[in-house]
C-alpha cells in the first residue's frame, strides 16, 4: 500500500516537486555540521548585521579567477550617523570547498574539522550575512531548521498513539465509556490551545536548558493535539466495528484489547497517513510562534522562530531583508507538507477529489 501511494505520489507534478523539496531541506540539515562554514557557537560580535558576502570570479583586471572575496570593513557614517560595512579590495579570500574549518563532531559524536564550504583563516564568508551578534545566519538557519522540522514529527509519535488508543477503545465500547470519554475529550478540545501553550510555556523555569524545553513544548503540543485526532478516530470504528471480521474475531474469543490493536485500528491506516501528513505544519508553525515570542526555543541556541523574532522590526526589514529568510523557509516547508498531505488524501480517497 504504502509502495503505491508513493509511486502515485511522485506522478503528481506539485507533490514531486514538494517531496524534492523537503528531501533537500532534510538532507541538508542532517549534513548542518559539515554543510555550514561555521559552528553552531561561532560568533563575531564586531560584524553585527553584515551583508551577505559578494564572491567574485572576475579579477578587477577583467582576469577569470577562483572565487573569491573580500571582508567587509565596518565604518561609522558621521553624517547620517549610522554604521556602513565596506568591501575591503586590499586582500582577496578564495573560496575554498571540502576544506578544513573551525573543528566540529558531526551528529554530535565525529570529530571532523571540513566543511563543505569555507575560506581562510582570515576571511569571513557569510552566505546570508549575519545577526544582531554577529553570527552566521546561513550557518544558523541549518541548525535551528533541526528544532524546526523535527518537532512536529517528535510530537506525533506521542499524540497519535494516544488518540488511535482512545478513540479506539470509545467507539469500540460505546454506551456510557463512550459518552464519558468523548465528554472529556471536547472539553480538550474548547481549551484555546495556542494560548495555553504560551501560558505554559510563559510559567517554566528560566534556568532550562533548550533541549528541556524542546522536550516539554513536544509534549506540550501532542497533549492538546490528541483530543481532535481521537474524536475523528472514534467515528471511523463505530462504522469498522460492525464489520463480518470484527464480529468473526468476537465469536472465537479474542480479546477486546486484540479486537481493537489488531482488527480495528488497522482499518483506519488511511486516514492516519493523511492526519499526520496535515499536522505536521501546525506543530512547526506552533514552535516558529513560541519562539518568535521567546517563549520556546531560548537564544544562543537557534530555531526558525527565534531567528525570525529579529525581522520584526520595521528597519530590518528594509535594510537587512536577509533576516526573513527564516520565514520563507517556514512558509516553504509548511506549504509543502501541506502539498503532499492534500495529494496523499485524493489517493486514499478518491471521491474527496475537487474535480
């Protein structure tokens, strides 16, 4: 099954291109360590919001060369009283690929020291310019885009058998467990969720670390996620239970549990394919929001949202557009998924097809 759905999947023109695009997007932050010029702590506080560096392959004599580039040299404009950053032409930096750099543990366990794009010890390249701290933003959008795209996915492998379980086990009983359970579930449901993640995430402990509070948002967000998924779930088998194999698994004695894990639940693969495809975007926009309101992911460690946070200014982003690019790889990514997800639904059930 899961084989067709694939195959089809890739004939559809905007799913393929959006299955590329996620392929590209999650190889490239599984490689973040190597791809990225600079670590994940580099930092040069005297290079705040840089422009991106320019490379050339044309010497000033009209030569063709390597790439190359020159460092920028930060200035202090007496007249309008601002900071400009111009191109010091009096050393070139050439650009250097599969080259050793600053010394990193590829997925936090290899020692390496190469990267895939670099230059000299005293060149700066910034692909994407930097921060406000002066730190690589391309560097930085590879490492927070980790938190970013895998929090939606962490948070599904707990809300989802959560929901299967109890709406499987509501439908399947009906009667008063239903009722009672399916009460409490919309009362789940009426909780504004985006306003109770802030306030509980607003309430944990500022000495956590980042990887803490990952954890807890993951939780956070699967356990206000369930209630929906479990309602849809519990619908599907009160019409699944009724079926000749249900009943056939009832007369030869199994279990309720097994009726339930191994003959009911089973029926409703298709749907949970699409409801995880779909839910995936919402987790991401939920981290990107928390931490664009500092209330998720906390700097130096860097996520989409936290990145973004420094665009809102209306300066920024007329002068330094750089710093959305955070945003436009949510908006891709989010986009995406959605894609697929659509596509996957109209291969799973044909008559949802808006012709």
């Amino acid at each position: 099954m899961i084989k067709e759905v694939l195959q089809q999947l890739w004939k559809d023109k905007f799913a393929r291109i959006a299955l590329i695009v996620l392929g590209v997007i999650y190889l490239a932050l599984f490689f973040a360590d190597f791809i990225a010029p600079y670590t994940k702590d580099f930092s040069d506080r005297t290079m705040a919001y840089v422009p991106p560096s320019k490379i050339f392959t044309i010497t000033p004599e009209g030569k063709l060369s390597k790439p190359y580039t020159y460092n920028y040299v930060r200035e202090f404009d007496k007249n309008n009283l601002e900071i400009k950053y111009t191109l010091d032409r009096s050393k070139k930096h050439y650009i250097k690929i599969f080259s050793q750099g600053q010394p990193y543990k590829f997925l936090g366990l290899i020692p390496m020291k190469r990267h895939l794009v670099t230059t000299d010890a005293d060149g700066r390249l910034y692909l994407l310019g930097t921060d406000i701290n002066g730190r690589d933003v391309f560097s930085r959008l590879l490492f927070g885009g980790r938190i970013s795209m895998t929090i939606g996915f962490l948070a599904l492998f707990v809300l989802f058998p959560i929901g299967l379980l109890y709406g499987g086990i509501s439908g399947y009983f009906g009667g008063k467990v239903d009722s009672i359970m399916m009460r409490f579930a919309e009362a789940v449901m009426s909780i504004p969720s985006f306003y109770l993640l802030i306030i509980l995430a607003s309430v944990l402990p500022s000495g956590m670390t980042s990887t803490q509070r990952f954890m807890l948002i993951v939780i956070i967000l699967a356990l206000i996620g369930w209630a929906g998924f479990a309602r849809v779930v519990r619908g599907m088998v009160l019409s699944i239970k009724n079926q000749e194999y249900v009943q056939a698994a009832q007369s030869i004695g199994a279990s309720k549990m097994r009726i339930i894990t191994k003959h009911i639940l089973p029926q409703t693969t298709s749907f949970v394919i699409v409801a995880m495809t779909l839910s995936v975007p919402s987790y991401i926009l939920s981290e990107s929001g928390l931490s664009f309101l500092g209330l998720g992911i906390q700097q130096p460690d860097a996520s989409w949202g936290n990145m973004l946070k420094e665009a809102q200014e209306f300066t920024n982003i007329i002068y330094r557009p750089w710093l959305l690019t955070p945003g436009f790889l949510i908006f891709v990514s989010v986009l995406a998924f959605n894609v697929i997800g659509d596509t996957i639904r109209d291969i799973l059930d044909p008559k949802s097809k808006v012709r």
